[in-house]
C-alpha cells in the first residue's frame, strides 16, 4: 500500500508540473485521466522509435540485398539488345526509394492523424473530469452545509 501512496505522490507532481496546478486541487480522477495520457503519450513516442529503428534497419537490409545483385548481375554478360545493367538498377532503385519516400509521409501524416485524435480526446476526458470535480466538490459543499 506505501508503494501506491508513492506512486500517487509522484503522479501528482508530475501532473503538478505538467499541467501547472497544485496537486492538492486535482481530484484523483483527474490525476488519473492525466496519468493516462503521458503514459499513452509516452507510449507514442516509444512505439514511434522502435518503428524508425525497425525501418531503417529493413532499409539497409534492402540497400544490401540490391548491391549484392548489382554485383551479381554486372559480372554477367550483357547482350546486346538488352540496356546496361546498371541504368536498369538505378532506375528500380531510383522508383523504389520515390516510393518508399511517399509511403513514409503517408505514415507520418496518419501518425500525426492518430496523434492528435488522441491527444483530442484525453483533453476531452480531462476537461469532462474538471466538471466532474466541480459538480462533485459542488455537491459535498451543499450536504456539509
């Protein structure tokens, strides 16, 4: 249980000095709502790491994989009603990287999309607690009276 009080302790002055409020004020669902988002929103960046770094490491793997048949293919010999080998690669590289570039902006702007959806959201959840609190705190006031 003491280790429960210390997380809540730490969360609340992470929301403290995340949202600028004295943690005395925030009611515990707020806290909560607040906990959530940076932890989803820390859960973004972190999965968004991982995705470059697995990308970039297929990208090298594909840059690999086409210099060897580069390699390969200029060693054979080249008949005369066929274009250099070369040209060719370079041309299928040249349209593979255009492409990958327009797919990677795709990602990024439905990554944005999805960034922002949720960011709309948990303001959404956090503002409907703010409510909740007042109307709450509104209420205990009026029996205690």
């Amino acid at each position: 249980m003491a280790a429960s009080g210390v997380a809540t302790a730490r969360d609340a002055d992470s929301a403290k000095s995340r949202t600028g409020l004295g943690a005395d004020i925030l009611h515990p669902d707020i806290l909560q709502a607040a906990r959530t988002f940076y932890e989803m929103e820390d859960k973004l960046v972190q999965d968004r790491r991982e995705d470059e770094k697995r990308r970039s490491e297929e990208d090298a793997q594909l840059v690999r994989a086409a210099m060897e048949r580069r390699a390969k293919e200029s060693r054979s010999p080249v008949h005369e009603d066929e274009e250099p080998i070369p040209a060719r690669l370079v041309q299928a590289m040249t349209q593979a990287q255009t492409r990958a570039l327009e797919l990677e902006e795709q990602r990024v702007q439905i990554e944005k999309q999805k960034q922002e959806d949720n960011s709309k959201v948990l303001a959404a959840m956090l503002k409907s607690l703010e409510t909740m609190t007042k109307t709450i705190d509104a209420l205990s006031k009026g029996r205690a009276q």
